[in-house]
C-alpha cells in the first residue's frame, strides 16, 4: 500500500471537490476526519450522524474510487461518527482559511490589471456604482456603519462562519452559495449581514444589493399582490439584485404565499449565479413547517452555526466595545460581565450602555457592587428556586416556537407538525416539573399517562442519535432556562 503522507486527506479532497455535489462535498465531506488505512479499509469519521444519510451510493463509489486510485489500492470506506467536533472543524476552517486567502490574492490581481479603487476608497466610493437596498419597514433603515468585519470579535465559537462570510463577501455567487448562517438570539447573526455588505461594496462597488429582513419582504409582498405596478417593482427588486441577504427566515413559517415567491426569487438568483445569504434562528433541518423544496435549496450551499462564545471572546468583546464608546472600565468589572453575562452579545452591550447610563446620571465611576447588580439585570439564568418553571411557560414557549395554537399542541391531529411539538413539550414538562404524568396528561388534555410516557420517551431517545433534535430541544430549554432570549 501507498505510504500514508500528511498532506494524504487534501489531496483526496481536492480531487473531490470537481466529483461531487457541492452539497455534499462542503456540508458532509469537508466536515469530515479520515483515519488510518488499514487492511484494505479507511474509516472516514463524520461529527453528526444524518451526514451518513446524505451521502448516496454514487457518492460512496466516487469516494472510494478516488481513495482507492490515490493509494493505489482497492479499499473499502466506512463511515463512523465521532463525539470529537474539534478536528473536523479545524479540517474545514483550513481548507476555508486556504480558500478565501487564494480568492483574496485573485481580487487584487484583478484590481491592479483594472485599475481599480484605492486602497481606503470605503463603501459607496470608488466609480459610484455601487448600490444597497434595504426593506421599506424599520428593519434595516440603512447599512450600519458600525457592523463591519473589522469590528466582529473573531473566537472559536465563531471563526469557521467569519471565514464563509470573508469568502463570499470576496467572491460573491461562488462555491458557497447561498451562505445559510444559524445560530440563537443575539450572537452576531445581523452583525455578519451587513458586514459582509460592506465589504463586496468595498470589493464590489458595481453590485447591486438587497439587504433586508424576512418579515419586512411579507410585508411588501402582501403590498404588492393586488397593486400590479408594485408587483413589478418587487419582482424587479428582488430578482435583479446580485446579493439577496435576507435575515431571519425562519419568519417564513406559515407564511404560503411568501414561501412561494421567495422559492421562485431564490432559484432565478441561484440560476444566474447570484450570491444569497440568509440567516435563521435554527438549522434547516428544524424548519420542519417549511416547504422540502425550499429547505433542500439551503442546502445547496454552506450551512454554518455561531455558538456562544467563550470567557475569552466576551472578555474581548466587551474590551472592544467599551473602547468604541469610550467607556473606561477597570478590568475587574469587564472580567465579572464577561463571567456572569453568557446569554448574548446583546446582553453584553446592554450591560455597558448601562454602565453609561448609571455614571452620566450619577456623575461619577460605578461600584463594583453596582456593577455586580447590573450583571444580575442581564444575566438570563433563571433560578428554579425563585422562579419556577411551570407547565403553561413550556407550552405558551412551545406554541410560539412553532408557530402553533394551544389548541392545535392539546388537539387530537396527528400530523408530524403537531406531534412533534406535543412530544417535546411533554418531554420537558417530564424533565423541568415536578408533575405527575397524569398532571401532564391532564394538561395535553390526553386521557392515558401512557401517551405522555411514550411521547417523551420518543424524544429522550432519539436526543443521542438525533444530532439536529437534540440542537432543536437545546435551543428551546435555553429560552425555558432564560439562557437565551425568545424572539
């Protein structure tokens, strides 16, 4: 057999990438670990076990050929997953990091044989071609200055999701298209948008782009059905753009007419190889009342998630933030923030533009022991003790989760959109009360404790082999937990 090298994996990866659907290739492949090749066989380890779901026979065959024919040697892959999230996403991060550096040295090249802007030329200079739309609502009244990449806090929480918006902000319509980003409330989902705005009017000053908000495109659509001139002038602005970022789309849920036109914007801009950014609260997967159609074409491109950053990250954060406002700080107190305040950026500017507050109106420095009460005030943990959670809280959170009516979640239907909900919310009325399952059955207004003991049974156990429902119930016990805020 052929020596095992290091740089083994990249090359196999680089013939795969011309052989494989892109899908496949950046959502499953690139997140992927191989081990060793041993007796005729390679173990190919993936992070999330609905990755092995994806990949068809065609793919496998195209994978092992290819494998094969580097080592010069039939071998048989199998696939496994891995608890270790930490090497596949550094596999990814590399090959993105490698990518958006040879895109970065293209753009110059192509600058400098153009004649293009000077360096420092800033959003809407350069020849003034240039263009950025925004929503008619109050969502986006204009491109804020202030959410740029050069004032996005880069961790590890959040570094592979900069290095896709780098890249496509560089080269827009490329190899990540459309660009999905997810993640909870408040951790920098909008800040990316615009950032990556401003840079391709930095790079890009001849595109044109539509930056709005999933709720304000309903809005002007609804506008726009019986009035034929702006139904033109939507159709017209919505699918002549050459980026389409449009934030929360998860605000499409139960929204039909919506859902259809924004199908149809999505595949003319993708045929014509328009670059498309979205964000959502949740992974695609989650959208489980939105259309398959629609939900298959997130997953044309990349699918990219910001976790909560870490001490590190919101100490720097908060460092650099408390500077932009000229807020001088001891680091004791940024390091207390920073320690207690772990639900949202959001939260993190809240506590500092308390701080302004508390010392404009008060004329002088603020205590610690002050400082210590405002980290309380933005601090989302809820105390079981003093605040107890309570039925009605899981399934008031779980009806306007899903966008669903307490009727519909206590209801008789058995439709996948229903009972899905009904399962999660009895499992964690079972976990986070201390009622009976016959209370709990009394409240889903079921006549059996059984239906409530196997409902929640389903979800306890399929948390260990669902990686997406095991995200989808995490993200709702943070909001019952108050860890995070509710939108």
């Amino acid at each position: 057999m052929a020596e095992y090298k290091k740089d083994f994996w990249k090359n196999i990866l680089e013939k795969l990438s011309g052989k494989l659907p892109s899908g496949i290739f950046e959502n499953v492949i690139l997140q992927a670990k191989p081990g060793n090749p041993e007796n005729g066989k390679l173990k190919i380890y993936l992070p999330y076990a609905y990755m092995t779901r994806r990949i068809t026979q065609s793919d496998r065959t195209i994978i092992e050929n290819v494998i094969s024919e580097m080592l010069n040697t039939p071998i048989k892959v199998e696939y496994s997953i891995t608890s270790d999230k930490s090497s596949v996403l550094t596999t990814k991060l590399a090959i993105l990091a490698q990518q958006t550096i040879s895109s970065r040295k293209k753009l110059v090249r192509k600058k400098g044989k153009n004649g293009g802007s000077k360096s420092g030329s800033g959003v809407g200079a350069g020849n003034g071609h240039g263009k950025i739309s925004s929503g008619s609502g109050d969502n986006y009244p204009r491109l804020k200055s202030s959410y740029t990449f050069d004032n996005y806090i880069v961790g590890d929480s959040n570094r592979l999701v900069h290095a896709a918006s780098m890249a496509v902000s560089e080269l827009p319509g490329g190899k990540y298209n459309p660009l999905f980003i997810y993640s909870l409330v408040g951790l920098g989902k909008t800040h990316l948008l615009h950032a990556i705005a401003h840079k391709i009017l930095e790079l890009h000053p001849e595109k044109k782009i539509q930056l709005t908000h999933a709720e304000t495109y309903t809005t002007e659509l609804i506008e726009a059905i019986n009035d034929p001139a702006k139904s033109r002038r939507f159709r017209s602005k919505f699918r002549h753009c050459d980026v389409l970022l449009i934030d929360d789309i998860h605000f499409l849920i139960g929204k039909d007419a919506t859902k259809e036109a924004f199908f149809h914007t999505f595949n003319d801009l993708y045929e014509m190889g328009k670059q498309i950014v979205l964000t959502c609260d949740r992974h695609p997967r989650e959208l489980r009342t939105l259309e398959s159609r629609l939900i298959s074409r997130f997953h044309l491109g990349l699918i990219v998630d910001i976790q909560r950053p870490s001490y590190e990250t919101r100490l720097a954060i908060l460092t650099k933030k408390a500077s932009q406002i000229r807020l001088n700080l001891p680091a004791e107190i940024l390091s207390l923030f920073a320690l207690s305040v772990q639900g949202s950026i959001r939260s993190l500017e809240g506590c500092l533009q308390a701080v302004q507050h508390n010392e404009t109106t008060l004329n002088r420095k603020i205590t610690l022991d002050e400082a210590k009460q405002i980290a309380v005030d933005y601090s989302y943990d809820r105390d079981p003790q003093t605040n107890p959670i309570t039925i009605k809280d899981i399934m008031d959170l779980i009806c306007h989760h899903y966008r669903i009516t307490p009727e519909d979640l206590t209801g008789k239907s058995r439709e996948s959109r229903l009972t899905h909900p009904r399962h999660i919310g009895m499992y964690l009325s079972r976990k986070h009360t201390s009622l009976t399952l016959k209370d709990i059955a009394r409240a889903f207004k079921r006549k059996d404790h059984a239906t409530v003991y196997h409902g929640a049974n389903k979800i306890d156990n399929g948390l260990n082999l669902d990686a997406v429902l095991a995200r989808e119930v995490k993200y709702i016990e943070d909001i019952l937990l108050g860890r995070a805020q509710m939108k």
